[in-house]
C-alpha cells in the first residue's frame, strides 16, 4: 500500500511539473505552479517560511518522500530506473555511503550559494536541472506535435489547435540538458539513486534531518530470512540484509523493499515501538499499520490563446531576424528589483522562459549569468498587462506583481542609435517607435530644430520610459535597431 501512495503521489508531482514546464498557452500556471513553490532549494531561495516548515516536517516524520514523492527529477530518476529492472529484475546491490564526495558536493554547493556562483548552484539544483530538461528538450518536440495537430485542424477548418514558433532559445543551455540527461540516465538506469545519495545537496540535507524521521524501514530478524530480496531492490542501495541494518539518510521511503519482501520481515513503522513490540509479541498482538493519508487531484487543464501577432504599420510583415544588440547592463524581469537580486536568488530553472508568451526570456549564455534567463526583444515586447514570469517563479527571484505595478517598474531605458534610423539612412518617415510605445515616452521630432523639412526622429524621455522593449522590437531597421533598450543595475518606480 506505500508504494502505490507513493507512486500515486509522485505521478501527480511528476505529471503536473512537466505539463507546467511544457504548456506554452498560459493556462497550467493558473493550477499548477505550486508545485514549484514547494520545491526546497526554492521555497529557501524565497524565504517561503510555510513551506520550509511543512519539508522539515515531513522528513522528521516520513523520512525523505520529498525525494520520492515531489522532487520531479527524483521520480525521473525512478521511471528510468523502472525501465531498467524490465530489462534485469533485482539488479542493485548494497553499497556503503561515499561520504567524502557526498558532503564535498554539499560544501561546494553552499560555498557557490553565498558567493552567488549562479553556474556551480544551477549545475547541482535538482529542480533546476529537470527544469532545463523539459524547457530546452521536450518543449520543443511538445511545439512541433502542436504544430502538426494545428495543420490538421486547419485542413479541417477547426481552430481547436494553433501554430507556435519553435526556435533555439540557447544552445549553450542545450547542451548542458542534454549531458545532464544521459548522465542522468546512465546513473538511473545502473545504480537507481545514486545521483541522489551522492551529488543532490538537497538530498544530503534532508538526509541530517531523515536519520531522526519517527516512521522507519525496519527489520524484524526473526521473520527475515535473508533471502537478499530487500537489497537488490533497493535502488537507494541502503539496505544491508546481511547485518539487518537500512541507511536511513539515504532510505527515499520508496516501498520497494517492502513489496519484494516475502516474509514480512521489513515494516515501515516507529523503531521504537517496533523493539517495544518485538519484547513483547507473547503478551500484546501489533494490531497498527501507518500509512500516508495524502490524496490529491491533478486537474487537466486545456485552453485557446490567441496568437502572438507581429503587427506593424499596415498589417502583417515578415520581417528579416534581428541581431540582439550589446548592452552594457542586462534586462532583468519586472519585479526581479536588480541584476544583483536575481543573480542571487534565480535558479536556471527555465520554468519564467517556458512560460513567456512573447518570447522574451531566454538563457543566458553569458559565463558569469549562464543559464539564468535574460530579456531581448529581438522575438517580442515585455507587454505591460503580462505579469505571467512573475506568478510562476518559485524562487524569489521575481517578485509578484500585478498589471499596475508593472506599469510602472523601470526596467531599463531606451537609446537611440542615429546611424541606424530608417529616415536618416534612407530619407523616409517612420515614426514606429512612436506611435507603439505604450508609456508615451517616445515623441517624433526634427533631427534640426531650425529646419522642420528635416527627417524626423525619435526624442525619448527617460524618466517616462519602462524598458518594455516596444520600440526595439518594432523598429524595422535590419539586422540592428536604431533604437534597443539599455538595462538598470536597480529597478526605479516612476
């Protein structure tokens, strides 16, 4: 009955985590992104005093199902390592724990955390490496299914499906998913959890707090016949039939040894009670079993977004891809207060890049930001009534915010680039920054006040500007832009 909770419980956290990453319609958010704000590292990362206390809880009493229930690169781990006893039943064997490579990745892991070595923290996050897992891979062949459904509607003249872009957010962050995945898989597929028990710094802090948990796998010696079942089914390779002991820091409450066991020589119950009892099986029969009483639903979720629509002066445009341009300072997210806050706090998760509906975001792939998201209009504008990158993080490191705030954050500031402006170089008028600026913050004006039969180009005001990027993306100059966005090291409100 554990396992089948368990596996219950983690298919909803797995399933529901994937479809958030996946979804690019803007609806799974509005269910399902708690399940990022549970994660750990995360829930720390924003100060999510409830959710950190619910974690210690669990553990103190459950042992480590944060590890088998709702970490989702932790249940990946096991559907890979499901596949791999199909192909050979009772393949592990019990291994002691490599201590020094354990604690040398949590030390090194911390160290990075404090001096805000964003690539080193991104690299060892679990959450973070499922995240770019799902972004960069999956949600790709995600669009492309969508695209085929969306011709086969058209064809039928439905509108059930529609067409999306699917374009190489970073290559770079590309190929890291995929490393991460085939050693991922490899270590899986060989040794269960061995990525857990000796990389995750996650799973060696929750093992300090797993070895006092109140409910335990134990050993009742006298029913055991060391039949060797227990051990080779343990993909934590905790388990040592031969001296009837379990490692309960790196035990994952999974069931299996409980169900592979054919005596009922192994109960998940109170150590405590369990010697109590044995000294007294003549006098008292054990008539209690404990088992989780967690339910929970996942909802399937569909929508019809409109698509994003590229419209300029006229209608509809193909346009020759932009180059993005060099700024001094990186554009960070409305509500992520300052580069440095979201340096300190972003996780590379990928789930803010999954879920920009204008393409915005996109890894960085700068060395000292590599895989934290960063913001370029080459694809799109950051619209003012999208707040969606904000509701979604579970990290801190955008803070929410509603369409009026945003309004009014300050992200950056526009600057005109007069070599590249359309009525400079090629004598017409233009005027599209203008009239698609959504602060106002954009004037036409003579390029010489004293000559009005002069081109007219764009005058910005600062103080009015909020960085969305608007004129940048709609300036048809090719490939640069006579005008990009120049980001804040601190976010202003205006």
């Amino acid at each position: 009955m554990l396992k089948k909770i368990r596996i219950a419980l983690a298919s909803v956290f797995f399933l529901g985590l994937t479809l958030l990453f996946l979804d690019f319609t803007g609806t799974a958010h509005h269910w399902l992104s708690w399940m990022a704000k549970v994660q750990a590292l995360e829930a720390v990362l924003a100060l999510n005093i409830a959710i950190i206390s619910l974690l210690v809880i669990l553990t103190l009493i459950f042992g480590r199902i944060y590890c088998s229930v709702i970490c989702p690169l932790g249940v990946m781990q096991d559907l890979i390592g499901w596949l791999g006893k199909k192909v050979k039943k009772n393949r592990y064997t019990y291994s002691k724990e490599v201590k020094w490579l354990r604690y040398s990745m949590l030390g090194i892991f911390l160290v990075a955390l404090i001096a805000h070595i964003g690539i080193i923290t991104q690299l060892l996050a679990p959450y973070s490496a499922f995240g770019r897992i799902v972004t960069m891979i999956f949600q790709p062949l995600w669009k492309m299914g969508n695209n085929v459904l969306a011709s086969i509607a058209e064809h039928y003249d439905s509108y059930a499906f529609y067409s999306v872009d699917v374009w190489m957010k970073s290559l770079p962050v590309l190929i890291i998913a995929t490393i991460t995945l085939v050693i991922l898989f490899v270590l899986a597929w060989r040794n269960g959890r061995t990525y857990c028990n000796t990389i995750c710094p996650v799973g060696t802090v929750l093992s300090f707090l797993a070895r006092y948990s109140f409910l335990k796998i134990n050993f009742d010696t006298e029913k055991c016949r060391n039949c060797s079942l227990c051990t080779k089914n343990c993909k934590a390779a905790c388990i040592d039939f031969k001296t009837h002991t379990v490692d309960y820091t790196r035990c994952i409450v999974c069931g299996d040894c409980l169900e592979s066991c054919k005596f009922g020589a192994l109960k998940y119950d109170n150590s405590k009670l369990h010697t109590k009892n044995q000294k007294e099986e003549n006098d008292t029969p054990i008539a209690s079993r404990r088992s989780f009483l967690l339910s929970s639903t996942l909802l399937a979720t569909a929508a019809i977004a409109q698509e994003k629509d590229k419209i300029f002066d006229g209608g509809y445009i193909d346009l020759e891809d932009k180059i993005a341009p060099e700024r001094q300072t990186p554009l960070t997210p409305p509500g992520s207060l300052s580069a440095q806050h979201f340096a300190a706090h972003c996780t590379g998760c990928q789930l803010c890049v999954s879920e920009c509906p204008n393409d915005v975001l996109r890894p960085s792939t700068d060395l000292m930001h590599l895989m934290q998201p960063m913001m370029s209009y080459e694809r799109g504008h950051c619209r003012p009534e999208c707040t969606r990158c904000s509701k979604v993080c579970p990290a801190g490191a955008i803070k929410p915010i509603d369409r009026e705030e945003k309004s009014s954050i300050q992200i950056g500031h526009a600057v005109w680039i007069k070599k590249n402006c359309i009525p400079i170089i090629d004598g017409v008028e233009c005027g599209n920054c203008a009239r698609h600026c959504p602060a106002g913050a954009i004037e036409m004006a003579p390029l010489d006040a004293e000559d009005e039969e002069g081109p007219y180009v764009p005058a910005i005001d600062e103080n009015a500007c909020i960085g969305c990027g608007a004129c940048e993306y709609v300036c048809p100059a090719r490939p640069f832009s006579a005008i990009f966005v120049e980001g804040h090291e601190v976010h202003k409100k205006i």
